[in-house]
C-alpha cells in the first residue's frame, strides 16, 4: 500500500544553485500543499452526491435470474405420486417516481449548492495556500535583508573598535574608549547570531508552506533584487467591492442559502402526496414430472403494473417542524453572509490602511538611513580627528543599525502589506485558473 503521508507530487531539489521566484513557490504550492489535496477530495465528493441526488430523475431497473427445482410426493387419488417441477424465470423491476410536488427538485438543488460551496471552497484554499507562500516568502526575505544589515553593523562595530585600539596604541585614547568598542562588537556579533536564529525558521516556514519538508533550503531573490511599489493604484471603495463580489468564502457562503433554500422546498413537498410507478415483468418457463406421467411445460410473460399514490395525513406535527427548521437555517445562513460581508469589508480597509501606513513608514526609512549613515560617518571621521568622543561614535553606530533594520522591515512590509490587500480582495485567485492538484 502507498504510504500518502510521504507522496509528493513535486519536490523542491535540495540545490544551493536554484533561485526560485515568488510564483515559482506558489505555483508549487498549489500543487505539492496537502491542504489543495484535501480541498479537492472534497469538491469530488461534493459532485458524486450531486449525481446521486440527480439520480432520482431517472427510473430504477433491476434485474433477476431465478432458478428453482423441487421434489416432493403428491397425493392422488388413493396413492402417493413422486413430482418434481423445475422453474426457470428472469424478472424486471421497474420504479419511478412520477411526481412529488418539488421533493426531488429540492434535493437536486441543495446537492448542486453544496456542490458550488465546495468549488468556492477549494478556491478558498487557493487563497490561503498563496497567501502562506507569500506571507513566509516575505519573511525569509526580511530575515535575509536583517542579515545583511546586521552584518553591516557588525562591521561598522569592528571598523570603530580599529579605530579606538589605533588611537590607544598612539596614546590618543583610554582604555575605557577600547572596551566600550569592544562591548558594541560584541552586541552586534550577538544580534547577528540572532538574525540567523531567525531565518533558519524563515526557511522551514517557506518550506512547509510549499509543502515540501522543513530541513529544505530554499535560495530566493535578495530583497535588493525586488522592486518596491511607491503607491496603491485602487481606492479603498473599489477594494471593498472588488472583495464582495469575488471573495470564495462569501460566494461559499452565499451557496449555503441556496442550499437552505432548496431544503425548504424539499420539506414543503412533504406536505403533498407523490405517485410512483412500479412494472414487474417476468418471464417464467416452468417444466413438471409427475409419476407415471411424462414432462410437461409452460412459459409465458408474467408480471405486474401497480400505481402507488402516497400522503401523508398526519405525522404529529413532523413536517411542520421539519419545514420551520429549514426555514430557521435559510435565516441563519443570511445572518452568516452578511457577518461574512462585514468582516471581508474591515478586513479590506484595515489591509488597506495598513498598506498606507507602509508606504510611509518606506518613505521615513529611507530618510532615516541617509541621515543614520551621514551621522555615522561624519561621527567616525571626527573621531579619528580627536574631535568627537568614543561614545558619540558608538551612539552614531547604534543609530545606523537601526536604521537598516528599519529599512529592511519597511521594504519587506511595503510587499508584505500588498500581498495581504490581494489576499482581503481575493485578487489572488482571480488571475490563474484553478486545476486539480
């Protein structure tokens, strides 16, 4: 038997040379994520109830070979006659439900709602399989731009502490000034450390969420390769409507009252009789032996052709509770939706927001590491010149490595903040098709 847990239907190669882009990992997500698999089973079997539930427009036929042989004494006369009678006969039934004032109908359309439901629904797993992808996708990068800049520091802190043992060593300097850079070598050394601690657990997030196992290495673009948008091109109405109209969890939801819907036509049928049809034919060849007779035969087509006209006068209330129920969760469901509506539009205009907060946050960033940078080296420079204290220069240091790290995580969020507006939009699974993982 194969084992599903380890089945995949693309793996990631373990190289150090390939560099996957974003829709390269997504693309493989949609494909190698258990969760699609999952979402797909699901639809499947959503469309065979369908088929069932179909079914019941069409008549019934079975079939029936029957073969019997008996042997037994039969009085006559004032004696016992050994008889033996062999029957051969080959039935037909035929059942069909000529009408039923909407029950089937509303079985049939509660069973494609349902149907519908799980197609939003494995839409639905779409989005969100893209959404992880993207989301440990941006994190991974985020982690390596915190790398890159933590090793900037690092180097900074080591450039001010060769400087200050220079300045010790031509008796320009303290002790103190020495171990002070030492000190911030050190930090920046320790908050390296902790910058790898954290992409290691970038990479397997970005793994798992491909569906490929954790341990893998994943090589992405540097985050100084990806271009940083400036600006949203959409108002925040025309994000809100574009989500109501396109969201899969919505339109699932909407699928729910239409299935409500159709179970309150099927409970209101009961309320009316239903007239089936029932044929029997069958075909019987029948051949006896009496003592001291010889054989003798029969055949001849046999069979039946009945009505059934079936209501139901009373049921101590059943029908009336059954109808009152379903009509209870046709309500509910409406509540559901428009909780559904709600949500979808502060999800919108918080994402929204929140894009805007990043693309100022991008901008003040970017002024924050120009100045940081001038400030350091103009801090490094007059120290050298005996101008300006060691603790002026390591305050300067602290001040640029922050403002890397604030440079990295604002760019990182500006793409970040995107991919969550696409996700609330559901504009992430409007632009390819969906296919069977």
């Amino acid at each position: 038997m194969r084992d599903v847990t380890t089945e995949h239907i693309h793996e990631l190669p373990d190289s150090p040379v390939k560099t996957y882009s974003l829709a390269e990992l997504i693309d493989m997500a949609e494909s190698n994520n258990p969760e699609t698999r999952v979402a797909w089973e699901r639809a499947r079997a959503q469309a065979a109830s369908f088929g069932v539930a179909r079914s019941e427009l069409y008549p019934t036929l079975a079939a029936a070979a029957l073969s019997q042989t008996s042997r037994d004494e039969a009085f006559l006369g004032n004696r016992f006659n050994a008889q033996a009678v062999q029957d051969f006969a080959v039935a037909l039934d035929l059942s069909y439900t000529v009408f039923d004032f909407g029950g089937r109908r509303g079985r049939i359309n509660a069973a494609r709602a349902q149907l519908f439901a799980a197609n939003f629904g494995f839409n639905d797993t779409h989005r969100n399989v893209i959404y992880q992808v993207e989301q440990s996708y941006y994190r991974l990068l985020s982690s390596m731009g915190q790398e890159d800049a933590a090793r900037a520091s690092l180097s900074n802190a080591e450039t001010v502490q060769e400087a200050a043992e220079d300045r010790l060593a031509h008796g320009l300097a303290t002790l103190p000034d020495v171990l002070e850079a030492r000190s911030a070598t050190a930090q920046a050394e320790y908050d390296l450390q902790s910058v790898l601690g954290a992409e290691q657990i970038a990479q397997g997030d970005l793994a798992t969420a491909v569906g490929d196992r954790a341990s893998l290495t994943v090589k992405v673009q540097p985050l100084d390769q990806l271009a940083i948008p400036d600006s949203i091109s959409d108002t925040v109405q025309g994000a809100i409507d574009r989500a109501l109209s396109q969201r899969p969890d919505l339109m699932q939801q909407v699928a729910e009252i239409q299935s409500t819907n159709a179970r309150v036509q099927e409970a209101r049928s009961a309320y009316y009789p239903s007239l089936s049809l029932d044929a029997r034919p069958a075909a019987q060849s029948v051949y006896g032996l009496q003592s001291p007779y010889d054989w003798s035969h029969t055949a001849g087509l046999t069979g039946g052709l009945s009505f059934s006209l079936k209501w139901t006068i009373f049921d101590g209330a059943a029908r009336k509770n059954i109808l009152l129920e379903a009509r209870a969760n046709v309500q509910e469901a409406k509540a559901q939706a428009e909780v559904k509506r709600n949500q979808i539009a502060d999800e919108v205009w918080t994402a929204y927001s929140n894009l805007n907060t990043a693309l100022r946050q991008r901008q003040a960033a970017v002024a924050l590491l120009r100045a940081a940078s001038q400030s350091y080296d103009s801090a490094l420079q007059s120290y050298n010149y005996g101008v300006r204290s060691l603790l002026d220069v390591t305050a300067a240091q602290r001040t640029l490595a922050q403002a890397r790290s604030a440079d990295v995580y604002a760019r990182t969020q500006v793409l970040a903040s995107f991919a969550d507006l696409t996700f609330r939009t559901g504009d992430s699974v409007q632009s390819t098709k969906r296919s069977q993982p």
